[in-house]
C-alpha cells in the first residue's frame, strides 16, 4: 500500500487495529504505520472480514415481527393471513433492511402464515429455513434456534412473533438502560424489528451476549 500515485512509501497495516467505521454500513478502515508516520485508510474490507474485538468474529442479527394480520371468521391463530396495512409495512421492512443493513446470509422463519407471507413481502433474497418451533418460542427456544445456524452465516434474519422477540432481544442485550433499549421494551409493533451485534459463533451465543444497537417500526 502506498500514500499517493508517483509514491514510493510503503506503509504496514496492522491487522490488530481494525476498527468498523459506523458511518459506512460495508467498509472497514485500518490504522497504517510508515516512515511518514501513522494514518488511516479505507481499506475496502467487507464487514463481515473484520472484528473490532481483537480477532473475534462479530455477527449481525436481526428479529424482525410479522406485520399486521387480518383476523377472518373461522381461521385458526396460527393461519391468519396479513392485511392490506401489513403486506405494505412488510414491504418497507424489507426495503429498509436492504438499505441500512448488511447482505442477509440466512433466514429463519416461523411458519405462521403471517410469518410466511411478510417475509414474501419484504422480498429478502436469501435461503430460509422454517420453524415450528419459532411460532410461540420463549426467548430460550429462540436463542436455541439461532444456535443452530450454519457458522458461515453472518447476517441471520430471524421472522417471528411477539412477546418472543422482544423478550428475545432484552435478553440477549448486554444494556438494559439505553434508548433503543428503552423504546423496544415500551412496545415491539408489527412489522417492527431489533438489530443486534453478536461477538462470536451462533452456537455461543446466550443472554447478555449481544449489543442492541438499532430498533426500527417499518411505517
């Protein structure tokens, strides 16, 4: 790596001092070190490849509710469709997802009806996987479910229900006290989804584990 074009400078970048830079959702900057002194540079490292955490891997997880559900006569809990308002607000979930978060990997989805169809309306490209055992899932049952997921997934979209979801993200919070914490714990609302920053492997992952770091109610 050098300083400019026409320069001969070479400058050792040193792996241990990545850092994310928040302001951009995909790149990663390191500190670079030369007879010029120390600088920071754009290195064009995907997220996903770097650690903030001295070398441990840091994983993106996202609990998304279904949107608003239509209630028509003589359909059980677990067949109710989605109304108008609810296929809508899926589809900006969805649209916000692509535009603030990193290419989702995986997808696990409860395999309501409900479920089904916001995850169809919010168009993530990405394979799924759905659980019976996601439809009325304690925060346990869906921390166990996560558990299971591939390593080489980094961004997992979870789709499911309340109260397990936003008993789920509280759970694994390592902040009780913040904003978003806060504004979650107030009401998790259809079409409504946490963002959460995991250190390490899914299959390690339990309460307190995780930074809360992002809360948005598609609308």
């Amino acid at each position: 790596m050098s300083s400019g074009a026409g320069s001969a400078t070479k400058f050792h970048v040193t792996l241990s001092n990545i850092y994310l830079d928040c302001s951009r959702a995909f790149v990663c900057s390191a500190r670079c070190y030369g007879m010029r002194g120390q600088r920071e540079v754009d290195v064009g490292v995907p997220v996903r490849a770097c650690s903030p955490y001295g070398g441990t891997m840091t994983r993106t997880l996202i609990l998304l509710r279904h949107g608003k559900s239509a209630y028509p006569d003589d359909v059980d809990d677990h067949e109710r469709p989605l109304s108008p308002r609810g296929r809508r607000e899926a589809g900006l979930a969805g649209r916000w997802i692509r535009a603030n978060l990193p290419e989702i990997d995986a997808v696990l989805c409860s395999d309501a009806t409900r479920t089904r169809k916001t995850l169809a309306e919010a168009t993530i490209d990405a394979p799924v996987d759905y659980r019976a055992a996601l439809y009325g899932a304690t925060p346990a049952g869906v921390i166990a479910e996560i558990g299971s997921v591939d390593p080489n997934v980094h961004t997992l979209l979870v789709v499911g229900h309340e109260p397990s979801l936003s008993e789920t993200a509280l759970s694994l919070a390592t902040d009780h006290s913040s904003d978003i914490a806060h504004q979650l714990s107030e009401k998790f609302p259809t079409s409504a989804l946490a963002v959460l920053t995991v250190r390490g492997s899914w299959d390690d992952l339990e309460p307190g584990r995780a930074e809360l770091t992002d809360f948005h109610i598609a609308r």
